[in-house]
C-alpha cells in the first residue's frame, strides 16, 4: 500500500486592542512612537474596572467581542482601539497586529507498506497451530515553516497578522522504518502462548529545538508477550501480558512544555530593555532561534522507557451470561528530560547578564537598569530583578524540576481496571432482550509535589512529595434488544441503550497542585449520559 499526503496548520494569538493613535488622555502619557516595542507599552493596551453593586450587578463590555471599538478622546477627536485590522503595516508591506508571532507547519509525508500473514500446522478441526505476521513501513517527510519576513518582530514591537504570512521552501526531507515481527503459537488446544517485537520511528513534523535545529524523528522499540489459557469448553479464558516500550526523543509530558514560557519570560524582557542584544541562530541563516517562530514550534524532549502488565478474564458461566474483567499496571519513566534547553540558557546566561538597558528605563539614581537592577516586569518596578527571577523561576524551578524528574516514574494512572458483564435472555418473555452493566475504576494520579529548599537556600520542587488526585470509580448500565422486522422480509435489527455514570457522580477531579498542595486547577466529570443505538442486518 502507498500513502500520500499533506497537512498545513497555522494559528496566532496574542490580539488584544491597542491604542495605536495619539489621542488626548487625560492623566495617560502614551508611550511615543519612537520607542522600541512601543504599540506593546503598557500605556498603550487600556484595561477595564468593573465596580460590581449588589450580587445582581452584571458586567458588560464597552464594545463587542470582535473588531475595532470606537471612542472620543478628551477634545472629543474620534480614535479607535484596535483589534486585528490596524493601520500598522511592516516595510516589506505585510500587516502588524499581534504581540505573538504567528506559528505554523507545512508538512508532505508519502510512505509505502508491506504487510504478511501466514497459517501453519492446522489441527482437527482445522485451526491453525501456529501463525506467523510481519510488517514494513517505509516514510519520507519534508516540512516547511513561515519564512523570515512573517515572523519578524516589527520596530513597533508587533508581528506580521497570520493572514500576510506565507511559508519558506521545504526542508531536507528525511526517511524512517518501521518493522514489526510477531508468532502466536498454540502448542495444546487450552495454551497459547505470544510475543511479538517492533522497531519504529516517528517522522519529525516541523518542531525545533530552542537553538531552531529541527528535531530528529523519535526511535522506539518495543515487545510484548504472554500466555493465554481457556479451560472448561472455553467457559473461562485467561490472558495475561508484558510489555517494554522505549522511545526518544519525543515531546516531554506537559508539566515540562509549561517551562517555555519560563525561558521566554527572560528573554523577552532582556531583548524589551535593549533590542540589539546578541540572538542565537537569527543573524547566522538559521532564523529559527527560539522564539522566531512561535513557542508551539519548539519542543521540549525526553527519552521514554515503559513497561507493565495487562490482564484480562473472561468467564461464561452459563451460555448466555458473560463476564470480563481487565486490568492494567504500568510504569514510564523520563530521562534526558529538555537537555537542548540547558545548553541555550548556558549560551544565553552570558548575554543576559551583560544587559544594559538602551531602552530609556532607568534606575532611581538615573544610570541604564541592568541585570541585577531591572525589574523582570517592567509593570512592577518594585519586583524581583531579572537576575533574581533567573534564579528562581529557571535555575530554581525549570532546570532543577527537569533534572529531578529525570529517571523517576511518571505515575498518572498507573493502576487501572474494568469490570463489564451482559446477560443475553434466549427463551421465555423476555427472549431477545439482553441487560449488562460495567464498573471503571482508575487509581488516584499525582497531581503536583511540594517543594524544599535546594543546596543553595533557593526553593525547588520536592519530588518525594507527592500530591494525589482523586481515585475515580464508575458504574454503567446497558439494555437492549434483538429481533426481526417479517414484514420486511425478516430483516433482523438491534435496539440498544448504553448509560454511562450511572449514579451521575459529578465531584471534581483535581488535576493539578501549587507546591503547597493547594489545587489549582480541576476537571468536570461528564455527567450522566444516554447513548440510544439502532442497528439493521441485511
């Protein structure tokens, strides 16, 4: 079998209404056109205050969701706040309106499969003994990203509009295997026995390292075996199963990707105090350095190896009554957890702490802010310094989080279980009808750790300090119905109802913790739901 095919994906935040005319305000000095990032100042995106009455006093906006809002200044000229049409435009023509630079990726994938199954050593009843599959699978890939100019950030301190970008030429393309090999073999009619063996490889979809080096496609290999056992004319089955998985490098689980914003958060500010700051890999062809092209275009990567256990009975006590009960236990470790982003801070640290702002902020004294004088946010002149925040939010938080969660067991869910059984009526009344029901049950998962001071006083995460979610268990309930439509010609149909959360059990799952345990963020569990299924056999 042969595949072709293309995937093109663009998206862009980071429009919110500016004030990007000279208006009259009162007790508001707006930042002047003639400094850097000025359409970005704060004076320059207006807030809103809504003082609330009674509990019955209700919010409402100035102006609608979307487009430009109209108003009067204080000689009342007409201005506008504007939204994504602003009369901003960069020197090569294209139209400003984002503080974000627009991300996307052009990707063209062919790939070409080869799979084979065989039967050997039937026995009486002519059921085979052994059979033997293998499996191959050839990709090739390119992808494109935005070219320069539509990721450029503009002297006004905005980016190209999503609708003005446009995408380079595509890369080097690259090429990935895939193999797989696998035997069942069943040496008595109540044993069988099977392993099977993989090696893959994920193609590369256009994501970078911060340095804006595409990454390499993922390797992986796994392999998996176990037994299975029927007795008793197949009124009881047993499967029981192992699996070791390893693959790499491939996007660390989300509790890392959140640290993107850590880096850029310093970056940011040190590139805002003085723009001609050195970059990496932007005046050297690369044009990619983190964060050109949009922070979802840069990955932070880890090594993964998993293993577990899954089980599964099936009972049948009588013919027409059936029990399944399966079971899994798994553990995935992480290691080399974002090892590119410890060598750009590395490359970086030099260059922040050389910062002397160009920018007009200055200290109380009058000289130019520098790494140990400015604030991180220029909103709180008052807060931390940008050195202080390094070595909290990065090197006491980012960094130190990665290096410890490095080669520990990643146990979300680890522990799970299902318990599904159907009753089918074939005699009497009620003959055609069929009830069952289902209990889901999933082991509370680690929801955050707490934190300890490190060697050097500052606080880090505590990883021996776990915070737990909730342990989650569901009931659900299934009633149908077979029969036959003789007007129709004995056309036979099926009638079904599937209730799921039957006791409508709608507490909240915690989903995440701060280092002091408190939950900050929670997931909804889907209430009761009704699922009506009407099938027809011709």
């Amino acid at each position: 079998m042969y595949t072709d095919g293309k995937y093109e994906l663009k998206n862009q935040g980071g429009f919110t209404r500016r004030i990007l005319d000279n208006p009259v305000l009162p007790g508001v000095a707006l930042r002047a056109k003639t400094f850097q990032n000025w359409a970005n100042h704060s004076t320059r995106r207006p807030t809103f205050r809504h003082y609330i009455d009674n509990p019955y006093d209700t919010p409402s906006a100035l102006g609608p969701m979307i487009g430009d809002w109209s108003l009067l200044d204080a000689n009342g000229a007409p201005y506008k706040l504007y939204q994504y049409d602003t009369p901003l435009v960069a020197p090569d023509g294209k139209r400003l309106g984002s503080q974000n630079a627009a991300s996307a990726s052009l990707n063209r994938t062919s790939g070409q499969l080869l799979a084979w199954q065989a039967y050997f050593l039937p026995d009486r009843e002519q059921q085979s003994r052994l059979v033997l599959s293998a499996g191959y699978r050839r990709d090739r890939a390119k992808s494109a990203r935005l070219d320069a100019p539509s990721t450029r950030l503009d002297f006004s301190g905005l980016f190209p509009v999503i609708w003005d970008t446009e995408f380079g030429e595509f890369g080097p393309a690259q090429t990935g295997v895939n193999r797989n090999l696998g035997v069942v073999a069943r040496p008595l009619k109540w044993l069988s026995v099977h392993y099977s063996r993989s090696s893959t490889f994920d193609l590369n979809t256009g994501r970078y390292d911060p340095f804006g080096e595409p990454l390499p496609g993922a390797g992986g290999k796994g392999k998996d075996y176990g037994i299975r056992l029927d007795f008793w004319g197949d009124r009881v089955g047993l499967r029981l199963n192992r699996y070791e998985s390893s693959a790499g490098p491939v996007r660390a689980s989300q509790e890392f990707a959140r640290f993107r914003n850590t880096f850029f958060a310093i970056e940011n500010r040190a590139l805002e105090l003085n723009p001609s700051l050195k970059t990496i890999n932007v005046d050297d062809g690369n044009m990619r350095g983190f964060r050109a092209a949009g922070a979802p275009s840069y990955d932070i990567t880890a090594d993964y190896v998993g293993k577990g256990y899954e089980m599964e009975l099936n009972l049948r006590p009588t013919p027409n009554w059936n029990i399944r009960v399966n079971g899994a236990k798994t553990e995935a470790v992480e290691s080399n957890i974002g090892l590119p982003w410890f060598a750009w801070v590395e490359a970086r640290l030099p260059v922040w702490q050389n910062l002397v702002a160009s920018n007009g902020e200055v200290t109380p004294t009058g000289q130019p802010v520098t790494w140990k004088t400015a604030p991180s946010s220029a909103t709180n002149p008052t807060g931390e310094t940008i050195e202080q925040a390094y070595n909290s939010s990065i090197v006491g938080n980012a960094l130190a989080f990665m290096k410890a969660a490095a080669g520990r067991a990643n146990d979300t869910h680890p522990m799970r279980a299902n318990l599904i059984t159907n009753y089918r009526f074939s005699e009497g009344r009620l003959k055609g009808f069929n009830v069952g029901g289902a209990v889901r049950w999933r082991e509370a998962s680690t929801i955050g750790y707490g934190a300890a001071p490190s060697t050097s006083g500052v606080m880090v995460f505590d990883l021996d300090k776990k915070y737990r979610g909730k342990e989650e268990i569901y009931f659900d309930a299934m009633a149908g119905y077979r029969g036959q439509l003789r007007a129709f010609g004995g056309i036979r149909y099926r009638l079904q109802m599937n209730v799921r959360n039957v006791l409508n059990k709608d507490d909240m799952i915690p989903v995440a913790a701060l280092a002091t345990g408190q939950v900050v963020r929670i997931a909804s569990v889907e209430p009761r739901l009704f699922l009506f299924t009407v099938a027809f056999d011709f």
